[in-house]
C-alpha cells in the first residue's frame, strides 16, 4: 500500500491524538441496525488499528436513535485493551445513570452555540441546556469521570445563518465552567473555512480556553476539513476528532454530511511527518470490512484510493 512521502511544515505539533467517533458518531445515521456484534467488531478492529480513543455509542432514549438502542449490550460485551480510552455520550442525568451502571469510564454531553439548534437537538434553550449538564458534569466528576463537552454549529447553524466567534466563545467558556475536562468544537454542517477557524480560537483564548483544552470536529460538507484541520494545527491544537470510513453527520441536522474521515486525516498528517500512532492499512481494511457490512463504499477518498491498491514491488 502506498504511504504519502514526508514533508513536514514548521510550527506543527509533533503528535496529534485522534479522537475516533466512527461507532457513535459514524453510525447514528444509518437507517438499518448494525448488529451490535458488528459494532463491537468495529472498535475491536479501531484500537487494533492504533486508534487510542475510540467513542463506544450514546445512552440516549432508544426512540431517539435507534441505532444505539444497545448501548448497554454493547458495552457489557466489549474487550477494552489496557490504555485506551472509550468514551460514551450521555444526554442528561438519565443517560450518565445508565453510563455509570454499566461501568463507563468517561463520558461527553453534547450542547448547541446557537438557539435554534439546541432547541431542536436538547428540546430547550442554550441556558435550560447548561443548567440540565450541570449535575450530569458534577456527579460524573464526583465518580471521577471526565467528561468531555461537544459544541455544535460553531461556525453556522443551518437555522440562523453565521454564528459570530464571540457567541461561540461565551457558550464555551460557561460550559467549561461547569468542570468539563475538553471542549470539541463543531462545524455541525461543515461550513468552516481556515481563518474562521484561527478567529474562533483566537476568540477562545481570549477568554481563557487554551488549544491544551480543546479539539476540532470537522464535517467536510463543502470539502473544506483538512483545510481546516491544518489552520487549527497551526495555531496549536493537537486533538482532532474523526469518523473511520468518513461516515456520520447529525440526524438534528438534515444539512449535516459526514465527518472527516480517519483514514484522509492520518495520510494527510503522515505526510506532514506527525505522528498518530495510527496502522493507515489496518485502518484501510477496517472500513472496507464495514463499508461491506452498510452494503455501500466508503465516501473516504484515501480508503477508496488505497484499498485496491497493489503493494509497490
């Protein structure tokens, strides 16, 4: 299999940690249920390929999201490998008592910058949304599990058009407040561009949320991800959230497509000579297995690429 040759860029981090969302975030969508020996296969397969945090699924209401209405059987039935880290979304207090019970060892709430879409995601305002994750993030601190924070439509909210890097910023900051671990910032419908994004962090840091903090989670609606991932590397930020096989979107978002996928993140930072602890072919066969399993290929350009591509001789 082919590898991209390496060129570094000055001024970029020396490792970036991917934060794989594929079994949670990649599946949600899809309108048939993987079986859930599938999906525990998948991750199996994640961490095999050197992936260090792979997010399980969501204790959310099955009526909800059906596609992960077996939280709870498929975390009692997963091999977990010693030093890697699987988170699980928790919407409320309901879904972190479900989460503890089963032993969860980290989890993430998911909130909105913008009115519109916390209203049609959360069923509540942006205000009602933080005062419902406070006890979510004091109780699961007091157990002693992090818990990361998604915000969603940071740079455009299909509803209510820009969404300025000022309101972004204060949302952020108050839900940090709350004792959130790490901030994931959202282009829910994949609308960013490279100065958008260095303006928002710029705008983060001015009221105290530092790139040690946070992560960048990049849907490539309008083929602008890496693009955009290179502006966040840039200005310092080493956690980068994507979906194996570039699966996913956001079933509240009809104009949501899928996430970056993993597999053009690592050929892409491998080329910058960044180290991600990431197997590109083991990756590469990963979503071939389960494009398989969905029954269609794999919108990822590099696993469409590399996946019949003969081994040079």
């Amino acid at each position: 299999m082919l590898a991209p040759t390496t060129v570094p860029m000055p001024g970029l981090p020396e490792r970036v940690r991917i934060y794989e969302v594929g079994p949670r975030d990649g599946l949600q969508n899809e309108a048939a249920v993987v079986p859930v020996a599938v999906k525990a296969e998948l991750v199996t397969r994640l961490v095999g390929a050197g992936l260090r945090t792979v997010e399980v699924t969501s204790f959310v209401r099955p009526d909800l999201v059906p596609q992960l209405a077996d939280a709870e059987e498929l975390w009692a039935g997963l091999a977990r490998s010693p030093g890697v880290r699987y988170p699980v979304l928790v919407p409320n207090v309901r879904g972190l008592d479900r989460a503890l019970a089963a032993g969860v060892e980290e989890i993430a709430v998911f909130g909105s910058a913008t009115e519109s879409f916390a209203q049609r995601n959360l069923g509540r305002s942006v205000e009602e949304s933080l005062t419902m994750f406070a006890p979510v993030v004091a109780t699961a601190r007091e157990h002693g599990v992090p818990v990361r924070a998604y915000l969603s439509m940071c740079f455009g909210d299909p509803w209510e058009g820009e969404v300025p890097p000022e309101r972004v910023a204060d949302v952020a900051a108050r839900l940090m407040a709350l004792g959130c671990t790490e901030l994931s910032l959202g282009d829910t419908i994949g609308v960013a561009t490279a100065g958008h994004v260095q303006a928002l962090l710029d705008a983060l840091a001015e009221v105290g949320l530092g790139v040690e903090r946070l992560a960048v989670h990049f849907h490539d609606t309008y083929g602008q991800a890496l693009a955009n991932t290179l502006a966040a590397l840039q200005r310092g930020i080493t956690t980068v959230d994507a979906a194996a096989g570039g699966l996913g979107g956001c079933p509240f978002a009809r104009s949501a497509s899928g996430n970056l996928a993993t597999e053009d993140l690592v050929w892409f930072l491998h080329g910058l000579g960044i180290d991600t602890g990431v197997d590109l072919p083991a990756l590469v066969a990963t979503s071939t297995w389960l494009a398989a399993h969905l029954g269609r290929p794999s919108p990822s350009r590099a696993v469409r690429a590399l996946a019949h591509q003969p081994s040079p001789s």
